[in-house]
C-alpha cells in the first residue's frame, strides 16, 4: 500500500531516503529549512571566480563499499580524487596523516618502516583499552607526536580537552609506516564533477517527490503523514526535553586570491595559537577545472549556539545519559524515524548515511507490505 510521507531535511540522508522511498511507489514530501538541498555537503561555483566551494568545509567521498559508489554514479560523474592534507605545526610544514614523512622529519630521522615503529612504540603508553581521545594518541602515537599534532588541533576543533572526546575520533586518521599520505585508506575516493548539490539534486529528480525548501518542520507537522523520516536534531524534534546536546559549529572566513594560495586542498595548524583549524583552497578539490583565481576559507570551530548550524555532534562521555534518554523517547516514537548525523547524533561520513538510508528505507518498505509500519 502506497504511503504518505514526510521527509525532513535534505541532505545526503534526507534526499536518498527520500528516492528510495519514491522508487518503492510511495509519495513523498521533502523538507529543508534551507534555500537549497544538500545539507553540509551542499557547494556552490564563486560567481566571480567560478571555483567550486564546499560551502560547509571540504568533502571527499570515499568509501569501501562499491555498491554505494555506484549509486551515487547513477546521478553524477564522479571525479577519482587523492586527498592529501598537510598540517603547519611549530613553523615547519609536514604530512597528514602520521607516516613516515612525518616521523622522520619531525624526529630529525632517517627511520625505515621497522626502524619507525620501534622508535615510536617506545614512547607510546600502555592502555589496554583507551578510554578517551588522548589515550588513544598516546597508546597508538606517544606523548611528543600527539601533542604536536593532536592536542592543539583537538582542543580547538571540540573546544574541550582531548579526555573528555571518545578514542574513537583518534581512531578515525590512521597511521602508517610508509610513505603513503593519502588522508583516507579506502580504494574509492572521489569528488562528484559537477559538486555534491547537483548530484542530490539529481537524487531528487523524481516525480512523486515534493521538494519544499525555506520550509522549517517540527514534530507537530507530520501528523498530515502515514509516516515520517526525521534526519534533523535529534534533541530539536523532542523539544529539548532533556537539554540540548552538544554540537560544534564552524565559521569560515572566504577570500578570493590570485593564482594559488598555499598549494594543497587543506592546510591544518595543528598549534594551539594559531586561532583557526585549517585553511581549504576549494580549486584544488577539483583538480580537472582551471583557474585563474583562487577561493580560501579559513575555518574556526565554536560551541554551537541556538540559532547556529550543527555541524559536529560532540558526543562528550559526559553527554552519554542525555543521549540516552533522546534515543529511548526516539525508539518509543510512534510514526517517525531518525536518520542521518543529526537524527542519530552520531559522526558519519557520507557513504554512511547512504548505505543507512537505502536500509532504513528497505526495512520500512518490508514492514508496510508485511501490514506492520511502526
Ligand atoms: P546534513 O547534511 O546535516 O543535512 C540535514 C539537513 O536537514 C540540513 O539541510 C538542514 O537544513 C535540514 N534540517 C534540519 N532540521 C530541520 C527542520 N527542523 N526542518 C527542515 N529542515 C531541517 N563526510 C565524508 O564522507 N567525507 C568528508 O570529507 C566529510 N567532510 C566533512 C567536513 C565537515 C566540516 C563536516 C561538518 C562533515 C563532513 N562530512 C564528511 C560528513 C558529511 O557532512 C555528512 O555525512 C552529511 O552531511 C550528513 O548528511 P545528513 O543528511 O545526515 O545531514
Ligand atoms: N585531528 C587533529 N589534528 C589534525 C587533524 C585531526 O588533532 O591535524 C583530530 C581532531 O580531533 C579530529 C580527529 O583527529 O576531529 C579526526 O580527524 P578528521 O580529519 O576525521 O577530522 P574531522 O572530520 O573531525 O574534521
């Protein structure tokens, strides 16, 4: 039986959940408070430069599953793309993430791959299971890398210190003992040609898909549905019942420059007095364009305020009961699903939210034929 549905928020998670659902014959309504879709990942061309800028800090898919690679190409071309990211830590310039580059100059060595990972297994600490982001550095890196590179950079970018952040952020940079600095491991990397919000546009190009932008929900407006797909704030749908949840915002500082600013797509500054995180150069997020002009954004993470944009769920150790509470009162919600990285309040990368829409959307489909939506 064909439903009515309400889909809130027109991101990546939003737009995907919103076309599966239309692909399975149901009629969908979509959502955003913004005057376009694509959510955090949503570019847009400088009109005077004409470089792509990703208007909400840089975005690399990537991704092991290939299934999800080829759903994305069905709406785009996308861009093969080698994301390598340098950091400015103590006036010298090194490559992120940690690998023998990085070791060998910032220790003043010549270390192969056995001689590095002795050198550094001798300054890392011993904890079995680490509790928090900085033990996590310390047992996987030691005192002297974490703290060049990590502690600064972390305090300012969750605006806490390291112990009160979860190991698994550190877990998320791998470190190597090789040359290799691509940013991510995963084999397929790439950038959609012509930017992320024509390839959500595309998602949505479907006719019994309602797109509604400049168009605020809350939980009172899904009663007019069979059911309703909630991927904004998890907190923002209860009311904030139990409090607001933590979220970093980010501001970013744009300036137009001649020719190439600083050579890479991403500079970090890993130094606590340095007042920014990291500096993007968006043409060199689409190496196959050309150029003249260049477009920086200077970007600076911040407590994000009531009328701020969530960015960064901040997922403290301390925040563990409050969120607790929110993901009971979700589960025990009638009619409505919570999706994506703000409805889950949960880090996730892009091809997760798509692999996470396709399924909730699936689940739901098999539910409605069995007779049993919840
Ligand atoms: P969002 O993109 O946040 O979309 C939610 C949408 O819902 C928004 O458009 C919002 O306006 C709308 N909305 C919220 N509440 C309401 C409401 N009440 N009514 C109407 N509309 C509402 N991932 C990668 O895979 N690779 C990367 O390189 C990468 N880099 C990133 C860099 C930064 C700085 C950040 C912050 C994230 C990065 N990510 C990256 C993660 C990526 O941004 C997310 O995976 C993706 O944006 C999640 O999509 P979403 O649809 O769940 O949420
Ligand atoms: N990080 C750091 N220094 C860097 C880059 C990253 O300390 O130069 C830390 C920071 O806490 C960040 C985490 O490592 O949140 C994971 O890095 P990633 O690039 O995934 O950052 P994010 O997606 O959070 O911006």
């Amino acid at each position: 039986m064909n439903q009515s549905i309400l889909v809130v928020g027109a991101g990546f998670s939003g737009a995907v959940i919103a076309r599966e659902l239309a692909n399975n014959g149901h009629q969908v309504t979509i959502c955003d408070a913004r005057s376009n879709v694509g959510g955090n990942c949503h570019t847009e061309r400088d009109k005077q430069s004409g470089v792509m800028v990703h208007r909400y800090g840089p975005h690399i898919f990537h991704t092991t599953d290939t299934e999800i690679w080829e759903y994305v190409s069905q709406f785009t071309t996308m861009k093969p793309y080698r994301h390598s990211v340098r950091t400015t830590v103590q006036s010298s310039v090194y490559s992120l993430p940690i690998n023998l580059q990085t070791i060998n100059q910032f220790f003043g060595k010549t270390f192969n791959s056995d001689e590095a990972r002795a050198f550094l297994a001798d300054q890392c600490e011993d904890f079995q299971a680490p509790q928090n982001f900085e033990q996590a550095a310390l047992a996987s890196i030691g005192r002297p890398l974490y703290e060049a590179f990590f502690r600064g950079y972390t305090i300012k970018q969750w605006g806490c210190d390291p112990t009160e952040i979860p190991a698994q952020v550190f877990a998320r940079l791998p470190v190597r003992f090789n040359y290799d600095d691509r940013y991510f491991d995963h084999r397929l990397v790439g950038i959609p040609a012509d930017g992320y919000t024509a390839l959500i546009q595309n998602i949505l190009d479907h006719p019994q898909i309602d797109l509604q932008l400049n168009t605020t929900c809350t939980a009172q407006d899904i009663s007019d549905y069979d059911h309703c797909f909630w991927t904004g704030t998890i907190d923002s749908y209860f009311n904030f019942i139990h409090g607001r949840l933590g979220y970093r915002t980010l501001s970013f500082e744009m300036a137009r420059k001649a020719g190439d600013w600083q050579g890479c797509a991403v500079m970090n500054y890993g130094d606590i007095s340095a007042p920014y995180t990291r500096v993007t150069e968006h043409k060199h997020l689409a190496p196959w364009e050309d150029h003249n002009e260049t477009v920086i954004s200077i970007e600076t993470s911040k407590a994000c305020g009531p009328t701020d944009t969530p960015y960064y769920p901040t997922r403290k150790l301390s925040e563990r009961d409050q969120l607790k509470s929110y993901v009971d009162m979700a589960k025990a919600a009638p009619n409505v699903t919570f999706a994506g990285r703000l409805g889950t309040y949960r880090y996730l990368n892009m091809d997760t939210c798509i692999r996470a829409a396709i399924d909730i959307v699936a689940a739901y489909c098999s539910a409605v034929t069995s007779g049993s939506p919840s």
